[in-house]
C-alpha cells in the first residue's frame, strides 16, 4: 500500500486515509470482489478512484447521479487525471467523441449511467478495452429491500457475467441494512466478495426531531441564527416545496425550488446556483440531492418526516460533507404518517413492494418519536450496535422533566394484548377511550376489560401514546397496508410489575444548535475566500472545486511561505499546488504575523501601505504596489501577471487594494467609460453585500474587475 499512500498524497493532497479506506482498496487491488458500506461524507469515491490509477486500462464507473458524474469527472480532471462520463446530458456528437476516446484508452475512469448500458455495449468494451475493475456506486438500487431500487441495476450482474475477461466488481452504498447488504451481494453475482462497514455515525451532525412547533415561525427563527449559511429544505409535495420557497423569497433569503414539475432546464438552472452558492437555500422534494457533492451544506432541515430512515439519513447527510458541525433538523407531525401512506399507496411498486416500503415507513415514525440517542437510534438499525451516545441531539441534550407513565402504559399494553394483534393502532385508541364506534362495536370490543380505561384523554393523544410505545419497542406494528399492533417480549417486565416507564415531557421546543463552520473569519481567510470565489468565478466551476473551506482555514493557520509548506496541508495535491500555489502564496505573503499579547496568539493584518514605485520590487515595497505602479506605467493587467508569475485576479486585487489605499490611478482603466452608472444601479438593486448578485444584474462584459474598482471608488461596503 506505500504506492497506494503515495497516490493519496501526491494527486489528492492527504496524507493519511480516513478510516476504512486503507483496507477496502487493498482489498480490491488483491483481487478481491468488494461490497464497501460507508457513510455519507466518508470518502468511498477514493475507494474506487485510487484502485483505478493503480491497476493498468480503464475502470468502469456505474452510477444513476448524472449530476455527481460530472462533479467527479471535473474534480478528477484538475487533479491530473484523465476521466470522462457517458450518460443522457451530452449530446450526440459529444457521446460519440466520449466514446471514441474511451475505445483508445485516453480515460482511467469512465463514469456510465446504467441506463446507458445494455449488453452490446457492455460487449463492446469489453473487447476494446482492458476494464479491470467495475466500481457501481449506490449499489443499494440493486436490491429491492433497499429504498431506492432501479430496475435498470438488476441486468448488470448478467451482463458483466456474460464480459469474456470479467474484471473485479466493487460495489459502494452508504445505507444498507445487513439484510440489503447480502441481497446486494447476491444481485450483483459478487465472489467470494470482502464486505466493509466502516461505521454510520456521523460525528459532525447535530440530529434533531422537533414537534408541536408553528413551522414557519420556527423556520424564520432558524434561518436568522445562520445568516450565511447554505442550507437544503426537504419537503414530501410540489406544493409544499413551492410554499415554502415563496415565504422564503418573500422573507429576502435567497431560495431555490427543485422538483418533478419543473421543467429539465429549469431544475438544472436550480442545482447550478446552489452549488456555484450563487442561492443560499434549496426547497425541494427527494427528488433533489442525488449526487449534490456541495461540501458546505451546513443544514438540512425536513419540512415533513420523510418515508424511510434510509432515504432520511441519506438526505441529512448531505450536511456537513466536509467535516464540519452541521445540524439536521425533522419538523415532525403525526399527519406526516399519512401523508407518505398516501404517496406509497399512489406508488408504481407493487404488492410485495408497497408492504416492504410500509414497514420502513413505521419504523421512520419510530425514530421521530423515540427518545433513545437518535444517532444510536440510526446506526443500530444499520446494524451497529457499539455506538456510544452523541451527546448533542435533541434527545440527548433534552432536560426536560421525566414522568413515571407506567400505569398508562399498564392500560395500553393490557389493551392491545387483549386485541390479540388483529386491529391497528387506531382501534385500540378508541377503545381505550370508550369510543362508540359502528366497527368497535360491531368487533364487540366494547366487552372488553380495558374499554374506556383511559376515556379522560383526547383519542388522539391514546394514539400518540400507543405510538410512543411501538417507538420504544414496547410493541410492534405488522408489515402490509392496513398494519396490526401485537406486544412484544419487552411488554411482558411492565406488565408483571417489573419494570417503570417513564416519558419526557418537554416544556418547550429545544433551541438548536449552531451548527456553524468552525472556520474563525480572519482578514487572510476572508482574503483567500474573495481570491476563490472569483476564481472560481473565472473558471466556470463551484468554488468548492477549487478548495474547501477547511483547507482555507489550514491555509489562514498555517500561513505558508513556500510551496513545499503548501503542499503539506490536507487537500492540496500537486495539482492544485501547481495551478494555485502562486496566487496563495502571495495572498498569504501580503499578510504579517503580529504577536497581540493573547496567549501568543498571531493575529492577522494587512501589510503597512507604502508609496506606489516599481523600486525596490525586489526589495522592501510592497507587492500589490509594485503591481499598481506597473498598471500606473502602463501595463495591462494581464501583461504584469505574465511578467510577475502571478494569476489576473491577483493582480486586479493588487491595484485594487492599492488604490483603496489613497494610491494615484487611473480609474477609466478599471472601469471603463459607461459601466460606472450601470454598475452603481446594480449596487443600489441588489445591495454590496456579495459580488455574484451585482455580476447577474449586468451586462456580461461588465468585468469583476470593474464591480470591485467602483465599490473602491465610493467606498462602498469598506
């Protein structure tokens, strides 16, 4: 693995693997067929991608996220690394030439959407190319016990089967039950495969259930403690998705919509500008997310509870990505439940499917009830039971008072074990309310001994409770359509007297957490946050592509003075050091270490201002007066990064700051004649808070450049 560890440094700028890592891709550069469960966040595309630059030809990607398609193959190729994606966005001229490059073995990886194969075209790779490893990515879709099961995923196994040389197969999922797991390796024909769980806790996510709260007020709330966050707002319908979008609007946050009744250009027009930040939330229904690879999603709150905890953990998940406290929030109502029956009974599935989607639907009612660690609630029904309390949910920081309900509890376990599992929940409700219900009486559910025991408390309250109960795993609810309730073994210790029940009874709503970034704003991070959302900017891609905020941060606390120190930080690869080196080392370089007498503690400032002269450029001036003078001479900005070694945008940051400094200049040439009023417009329509909302408002050769020179100009925003 010393090749493997070297890679891992060298093209993706690590310098240890994160956990499990290390062992899955040995265990497919060994030879070995693998199923890898890991959880959102947790590095699998390395899994595949690494083994790939190792072993010799092309390794096949299987994918359904067309959008995380092209996010890894443009991640993969600013990295250094020759990768390609054939799926339904590219047109036929482009699919055609994807082709042809890939029969001449130019790509290491190609990413395939499974309803692009079929067998004549698995065949015909197979002959052309030498394919070592297939890597099929959300392999839960295989299964039909799993959440998301696609059709198109059950003929892979028969067509790699029939490949004259099959490759390794290596499937990747980040939820999946131990019963999915095994149908996954059974669908897929995997052999002899190694299976690797490396854990489903989510450190960094603080989880949340909140109940019995006035929704909008709560999310007025909510947004206003995270003014510059990014965040995703789940809802279950179109219409609520549209709701909530418009009371966002209206409140002046920027928002997104995104779901199945937009049109294909309009949902795309939506997931570019969240993920290039250009909006700060997106509403949107399931239909959204599959594949967002946004590392900076800091909340995802669910207007309603979602139909299965696998789709719900898979949701949430997308907070936090790169490591950072993020929070996860579930506005829960009991109608939820019956609002997801409904989708699942509309559903296209069939009867062995719907009963199958039932019954993860009550056990996602469960988790939005129960009072256990909800961390642990998650990951013990993955299968992991090891898992020590998170401490920071809601269920774990609620101190609200518990109150022995075991009498109650007595009456509803008496009730149902009377009913004999042959009636649901809402039977037993109305009869331990008394209710005189046609059905009730009919079943002659009225003679029994727990009839109206608990009359002085409204039915749906009961109802409430026997959930509470089920929740608890006090009792069970059955599989199918119409659900029956039956005790389990853990009734029987209340009912003898030997074990108490106690509820929490939570006085008000848990505030919640921050969850903010834990990237302290200094003048140089703020510097090097400006250089990367105009680069990114420049180049066409999110600015996550560039570097995340964290490798930001490592940058603002390790200030490095040389490339060698640069590359020493997590997540920058020769490539990236390469491409960017320059520009962050001189951003870096303009800022001075001061001692401030707190603990030794650096703080950061700008350089001192000096006089504009191109003596000295190698001695004492400052750079970014060395630049102005070069500007002031004559120079295009172009021409003195070119001389420099320095990118444009540096540059134009250079003569900008100088400038702002009470520096002599030439503002025609930063602005050029008749984009001044316009750009002031603009500035006075959408505010000077952020740069891209000013850019959208006018006329594309107005330049960055000339936003930034006005802004100076009128000391606007300083």
């Amino acid at each position: 693995m010393k090749e493997a560890r070297s890679i891992l440094k060298q093209v993706y700028g690590y310098d240890t693997f994160r956990k499990g890592q290390e062992e899955i891709i040995g265990g497919i550069v060994d030879g070995h067929d693998t199923l890898a469960i890991l959880p959102t966040g947790g590095g699998k595309s390395i899994c595949y991608q690494l083994p790939a630059l190792l072993l010799p030809g092309t390794t096949l990607v299987i994918s359904p996220l067309i959008s995380l398609m092209k996010d890894q193959v443009d991640s993969l190729r600013r990295l250094g690394v020759s990768a390609a994606f054939l799926n339904s966005s590219l047109g036929a001229a482009e699919y055609r030439e994807v082709l042809r490059g890939a029969m001449q073995g130019d790509y290491k990886l190609l990413y395939v959407a499974p309803e692009r194969l079929d067998s004549a075209m698995f065949q015909s790779l197979s002959e052309q190319l030498q394919i070592p490893l297939i890597a099929i990515d959300e392999a839960h879709c295989v299964s039909q016990w799993g959440h998301d099961f696609r059709p198109s995923y059950r003929q892979l196994a028969g067509w790699i089967a029939r490949m004259a040389n099959r490759p390794l197969v290596a499937a990747f999922t980040a939820t999946a039950t131990p019963e999915v797991a095994e149908d996954i390796e059974a669908m897929l024909r995997l052999r002899e495969p190694r299976r690797f769980v490396t854990g489903f806790a989510r450190p960094n996510l603080s989880l949340s259930v909140v109940t019995g709260v006035d929704k909008k007020r709560f999310l007025a709330k909510f947004l206003q403690e995270r003014p510059e966050q990014s965040g995703i707002i789940y809802a279950a319908t179109r219409k609520e998705t549209e709701e909530v979008c418009a009371i966002l609007r209206a409140s002046g946050i920027e928002a997104d919509k995104y779901h199945g009744g937009l049109g294909d250009a309009e949902r795309a027009e939506a997931q570019e500008s969240f993920r290039f930040d250009r909006s700060r939330v997106m509403v949107a229904t399931n239909a959204f997310g599959m594949g967002i690879d946004k590392p900076n999603v800091r909340f995802v709150l669910h207007w309603q509870m979602p139909g299965d905890l696998e789709s719900y953990y898979q949701e949430a998940g997308r907070a936090g990505r790169d490591g950072e406290e993020s929070d996860c929030i579930l506005l829960f109502e009991p109608a939820d439940m019956q609002v997801q029956r409904f989708l699942i009974e509309q559903g296209s599935g069939d009867t062995e499917r719907k009963s199958v989607q039932l019954s993860k639907l009550n056990l996602m009612m469960n988790y939005s009830r129960t009072q256990r660690c909800l961390q642990q609630f998650i990951v013990d029904y993955f299968g992991e039971s090891d898992v020590e309390r998170c401490g920071k949910c809601s269920s774990c920081l609620d101190k609200s008072e518990a109150v022995d309900r075991t009498e109650e509890a007595k009456m509803a376990l008496s009730c149902v074990g009377r009913m004999k599992g042959r009636f649901g929940v809402t039977m037993a409700a109305k009869v331990l309310k008394g209710s005189r219900d046609k059905r009730l009486l009919e079943f002659g559910l009225d003679r029994l001994t727990t009839y109206g025991l608990m009359s002085r408390l409204p039915e749906k309250e009961i109802a409430d409770w026997l959930y509470w109960l089920v929740a608890e795993g006090y009792m069970r609810l059955s599989e199918g359509q119409y659900p029956t309730v039956s005790l389990t073994a853990n009734a029987l210790p209340v009912l003898e007297g030997k074990q108490t029940i106690t509820q929490r009874v939570r006085a008000s709503v848990r505030q919640s957490g921050g969850g903010s970034s834990s990237a302290q704003s200094t003048p140089l991070f703020e510097a090097l946050k400006q250089w990367r959302r105009e680069a990114a900017a420049r180049e066409g891609v999110p600015p996550f592509m560039i570097f995340f905020d964290a490798t930001l941060k490592d940058i603002s606390d390790a200030q490095p003075r040389e490339l060698d120190e640069l590359l020493s930080l997590k997540g920058i690869g020769a490539a990236k050091g390469d491409k960017y080196g320059a520009d962050i080392l001189r951003i870096v370089a303009e800022f001075a270490g001061e001692d401030n007498g707190a603990g030794g503690a650096a703080k950061l400032v700008p350089a001192k201002p000096r006089t504009a002269s191109r003596a000295g450029a190698d001695g004492d001036t400052p750079s970014h007066l060395v630049s102005l003078a070069m500007f002031n001479e004559g120079m295009t900005t172009g021409e003195i990064a070119k001389e420099r070694g320095f990118s444009q945008v540096t540059v134009e940051g250079h003569i900008i700051r100088g400038a702002g400094e009470g520096n002599e200049v030439d503002w025609d040439r930063i602005v050029p004649p008749g984009q001044e009023p316009l750009i002031l417009a603009a500035i006075e329509k959408v505010g000077a808070e952020k740069l891209r909302p000013i850019k959208d408002e006018l006329p594309p050769e107005v330049a960055y450049f000339a936003i930034h020179g006005v802004l100076c100009k009128h000391g606007i925003g300083q």
